[in-house]
C-alpha cells in the first residue's frame, strides 16, 4: 500500500498579448510558451502514466484559440526552423561542425512542432481538453484574466472574474474543470475587509471560497505560510461537521492540522468546509526553483540566456553557475539524459522520504503538492517535459508514492478537517506587496475607480433592454476584465517588463473610459460620431477575447 500521494501541478499562463506587441513583449511570448512548453508538454503527456495537474488559465486558452495566433504561431514555427537553417549554414561555413549539427537538429525540431500542431488541428485548448477526458491529466480554471482576488474592490467584481474564467474554461475545454488556481495564490478570506485605496470604510466580502464555489469548482491551492496560520474549526466527515476550538490544531498531532502534507477544508465562516485547499511544499518546490540547487541550473542543461544574435536561438550549456555568457560550452544533448534521470531520482526520494516520515510518525496518508510555472518546464528549463516523465517513471519504479491528479487524490483521500485561512499569496513577504506598494498604489486607486463606474453604469442604463446600450457595455466590461490582470504590476515590481506594465494598463484603463463614454451617451439617446465609431472599433481590433462575455455575470 502506498504512503502517501504526489501531485504536480503547474499554473500556465500569459496575459492578453495578441494585438499587443511583438518583440521582446508581445505575442513572441505566446509563441515561445507554445513551442517551448504546451506542445513538449502535450507530447509528454499523451505518452501516458503522466498525472499532471494542469492550469491552463482562461487568458491564455482565449489565445491558444485565436485565429491570430494559430496563423501567426505557423508563421513563427517556419520563421524558426529558417534561422536555424541558416545558422547551420553559417556554422558550417566556419567550420564548428558541432554547433552546424545542433542547428540542423534544431531546423528539424521546429518542423516536428509544425506537423504536431497540424495534427491536433491547430487547437492547443482542444488537445489538452481531450486528454483530460480521458483521465490522463487534470486541468484547471481560474480568474478570467489572472485578476488578483484579494484587491479587488468590489464583490461583483471578483465574482465575474470568476465567472467570465469558468464559462470560458468551458467552452474552450468542452467541460467544466473541478478545481481553480487562484491567480498569485493569493486568498482572501471571507468577512469584514477595509480597502487599501480610496474609500477606506470597512465593509464585508465574499471570500474565495464562496467566488469559486457558486461556480462548481471544489478545490484550489495556497502557499505554505497560510497554512501555518490555519485556525480549526472543525472535523468533517460523512457523517458531519463537529465543531472544535480554534487552539486544537496547535496541540492535535492525531489529524495533520495546518501539516502542508494534508488538504484542508475552508470556511471563513467557522462552520463546514465549502472547498479544499492545498499547500505547495516549501522543500519539495525548492529542488526545482532555487537558484543555488535547482535542477535547471546544472551545467549540462541548455543555457536559457545565451542565443545566438539578438534573438535568435540557442546551442549552448549552462556549463558552470558563475560562468560568462562569453565563456558558454556548446551544448551536448548526450549528455543531458544521465543528468534528468538523476535529478528525478533524487527528486522522487525527497518526496518519499518526506511522506515516509509523515506516515511512520502519524499513520495517515500524506500529500506532497508541488505547483508550478508551467513555463518552467521546457521554457524556462528545456529539459523540463523530460524530468516531469522521469520523476513519474521513478515513484512507478519505486511503489511507495502514487504520482496523481489532484481530483483523484481527494476522491480516495478527501480531506476531513475544516480551517479558517489567513489572506495571503505566494508573492515576497507572502502578502500583496508585490501588487501594491509606492509604484502601482495608482494603478488600484484607478482600477477600484473603474469598477465603481462600470457598476454605476450597469445599475443605471437600460442595456438589457437596448442592445446598442449594451454593445459598448459589454466593450468596457471586457476592459475592466484586462487591466484587472495582475500582470501590470507583477512586470513593473519584478523590473522585467516596466514600460509595457505601465503602457498595458493605461491602454486598457483609456479604452474602458472610453466605452462607459460611448455606453452613457447611447443610453441618454445620442448617435455615436465618427471619433466614438473609430474608438469602438479599436476596441474589438485590439482586444478579441471573451466574445461571448455576459453582463449578468457582474450581477
């Protein structure tokens, strides 16, 4: 009998860049995460024994799905496999017949990945969606555009983020996901809350719990430290609820209270559990992320940084931690298999050893949950498809940890203890303030700005009604989804993309004001002129996503 359970789940996601840019911020990086990380993973997975957990957030299916990106993503692929060509052209003509071989291979690759997306019918969404009914792999839903939960000024708000997420995880899926990823894995707990911009005056909240519940979904994921903070409320079982003091989970070592190796029920409340919740284990995510002993930063990996030309592609190794992208070795693909396997194998034992001791010390069957950037693997860390299909090969080998689907886990082992959670994310210091702080306090000053209009509006207009009072209406709404995107202010703290973070809310911040503009003027009677035509039709040109989004969901 097995110890214990290992779920891997990686959260894939990109703001809404068609339309928005193409090189270095813009679409390449949609096109990058296909080629890199979706169709490598895809191939992974259909080759079976993978119980993955997958988030493909609504944002980003919105674009795998996009005419725009399909025809554009064909474009790249032959763009890709040219330079490479070209570059084996070069190499040769100078004689590094190593790197002339590693470009010819590359020219190869880029093919494969063309006649794979062929073959699943240039449909990224679909592919995933079909081996997810097929039980070989979970997806996930979320927010509509990774909008970040806890800072979101108004219930309505948060509730249609849900909602415009769910709906289009859906249709683009052909199903409904059971569980969500919170976007930052931020919480928010239901109950009084006093907003950080603005009006300050106290008011109540509907929690996380309640957001994603009214919409089906049963399970989501915190990060450690809120988990630490847990008060216990209760058991639940089939049987019921029973109600426990909030100190037990201190002194109770018989149930795995606030243990990040047990899921836990969630209520803001006090009494039974609405969803569970899950922790990412500190430890087992280090292996991977850390950049003193990750995995990725071994010196046989492929070198993320170096390409060859401004952005071109890459032939070289990591080669050493402190090594100069100057003094970069040519990669060597023989050499890499020996490295995934060993770091899967002692990946695989860290895992083990900590459900080992978990269940010698408590008897209960644990849970190592390890979430992800699913860009990370193949993206990020070339290798990474490979060491996701090892670590699985390696728990199958062993028998002691049953690799599985988050679904599957709670399904055999539901979680039978209930939790209030402390409001918290997985950003520095674990708190918003990677958000929110002296550079982007504007950017929530604004956005609870619009909010605050777009429901004056909804509240005051007759676009049920009127359709050409709703047509602009719904523009703005969509608008308001955008640059909700905690994206904004994640690339201007974080320094990796600060200009396009600025440029990308105020473009959006405008055409929302623009849109309630045109939505009040038609509801007061007046005909549109031809600079509200022209504004209109920027608009849908620039921002084709959710195009069957609904009003009613901000009701």
């Amino acid at each position: 009998m097995a110890i214990g359970s290992f779920c891997l789940v990686l959260h894939g996601h990109l703001p809404w860049v068609l339309h928005h840019g193409h090189w270095p911020h813009g679409e390449v990086w949609l096109f990058e995460a296909a080629a890199e990380t979706y169709l490598p993973l895809l191939t992974a997975f259909e080759l079976g024994d993978c119980p993955v957990t997958l988030g493909l957030m609504p944002v980003l299916l919105e674009q795998l799905g996009h005419p725009r990106f399909q025809t554009g993503f064909v474009r790249w692929l032959g763009e890709q496999a040219a330079r490479a060509v070209h570059d084996q052209a070069e190499f040769t003509g100078r004689g590094d017949l190593h790197l002339a071989w590693l470009a010819e291979g590359q020219a190869a690759h880029f093919r494969a990945l063309l006649a794979q997306f062929d073959a699943i019918g240039r449909d990224i969404p679909r592919a995933f969606g079909a081996l997810a009914q097929r039980g070989v792999i979970e997806l996930l839903t979320s927010n509509a555009t990774h909008g970040y939960m806890p800072l979101i000024r108004h219930d309505a708000c948060a509730r249609a983020q849900v909602r415009a997420g769910v709906h289009t995880s859906e249709r683009r899926l052909g199903f409904r996901p059971a569980g969500a990823w919170l976007p930052e894995c931020a919480y928010r707990p239901g109950g009084p809350w006093t907003p950080p911009v603005g009006d300050s005056s106290p008011r109540m909240r509907a929690g996380v719990e309640e957001c994603f519940g009214h919409e089906g979904v049963g399970f989501f994921f915190v990060d450690a430290h809120l988990f630490n903070g847990a008060r216990s409320e209760g058991t639940q079982t089939a049987s019921g609820f029973t109600k426990v003091p909030w100190d037990q989970g201190v002194w109770d070592d018989t149930r795995g209270w606030r243990s990040v190796l047990e899921p836990h029920l969630i209520s803001s409340d006090g009494g039974p559990g609405r969803l569970v919740a899950l922790a990412r284990h500190p430890e087992v995510s280090e292996q991977v992320w850390s950049g003193d002993v990750g995995y990725p930063g071994d010196g046989r990996y492929l070198e993320f940084h170096k390409r060859h030309g401004r952005d071109g592609l890459r032939y070289w190794r990591v080669t050493g931690p402190k090594t100069d992208l100057g003094a970069k070795l040519p990669y060597a693909p023989d050499e890499v298999q020996g490295a995934v396997y060993a770091h899967a194998q002692h990946f695989s034992a860290v895992v083990t050893s900590l459900l080992r001791r978990y269940h010698e010390k408590t008897g209960r069957h644990g849970v190592v949950v390890a979430p992800f950037d699913a860009e990370l693997f193949g993206h990020w860390w070339h290798e990474g498809p490979r060491f996701i299909r090892e670590v699985m090969a390696a728990f199958a080998g062993d028998g002691a940890v049953t690799p599985s689907t988050v679904s599957r886990m709670l399904r055999e082992h539901p979680a039978d203890k209930v939790v209030t959670l402390p409001e918290g994310s997985w950003g520095e210091g674990g708190d918003h303030r990677v958000w929110i702080n002296d550079e982007t306090k504007w950017m929530w000053e604004a956005a609870h700005g619009a909010e605050d209009r777009f429901l004056d509006l909804l509240g005051r207009v007759d676009w049920r009604g009127s359709p050409a009072v709703a047509e602009p209406l719904q523009l703005a709404a969509k608008e308001l989804l955008l640059l909700q995107a905690s994206d904004w202010q994640f690339v201007i703290k974080t320094r990796g993309a600060v200009d396009y973070g600025y440029r990308r809310f105020c473009d959006h911040l405008a055409r929302f004001d623009r849109a309630c503009t045109i939505t009040d003027a038609r509801a007061r009677g007046l005909e549109d002129d031809e600079l509200a035509t022209a504004e209109l039709h920027d608009i849908r040109l620039h921002d084709p996503c959710f195009e069957d989004l609904r009003l009613e969901w901000w009701t």
